[in-house]
C-alpha cells in the first residue's frame, strides 16, 4: 500500500530550505527526517533562486527618492534636513 503524498506549503519549504542553507543540516538528513526524495529538495531549492529575484522587486510601494540633496532635504523636512547637515 502507497503512502500518502505530504504536500508541504510555500512556508514549510522556505524553511526546510533554510535549515539547509543557514543551519548546515544535511540534505540527506533533512529527506530522511521528512521522508523526501533529495530530487523534490533540489527542485524546490532550483525553483527558490531561479525565481528569488521576485522578492526584490517592487509591489507598488512608493519608491525612494532620485533628486539628490535637495529632494532628500523636501521628502525629510526641515527637521531632518537640519539633522542630516550636522554630520558632516
């Protein structure tokens, strides 16, 4: 008789993933403890870099400011802009 399937959420594979990455646990380790094939963990791990870039890029946040000092000193107010001259 066939096990059932364990379909794991985008979280629980981020962090599976970083036990790997950060903690240094072993693939072989981790598959054993969740009983996963090392293909599907390398899957999951080519599918994380190949599509990491999404995270940095912008959702309709405002952006940061381009016009220099001067833009700086407007979006920080008066308040801010006298604090950012007293550091140099």
């Amino acid at each position: 008789m066939r096990k059932e399937r364990k379909h794991f959420t985008p979280e629980e594979k981020v962090a599976i993933l970083r036990r790997h990455l950060l903690d240094k646990v072993p693939v072989s380790e981790l598959c054993e403890e969740l009983s996963l094939r090392p293909t599907v963990f390398y899957r999951w791990q080519k599918e994380l870099f190949e599509n990491g870039a999404a995270a940095f890029q912008s959702q309709g946040l405002p952006h940061r400011p381009r016009g220099g000092k001067a833009e700086t000193d407007r979006v920080l107010g008066e308040e801010g802009a006298d604090q950012g001259r007293g550091l140099g």
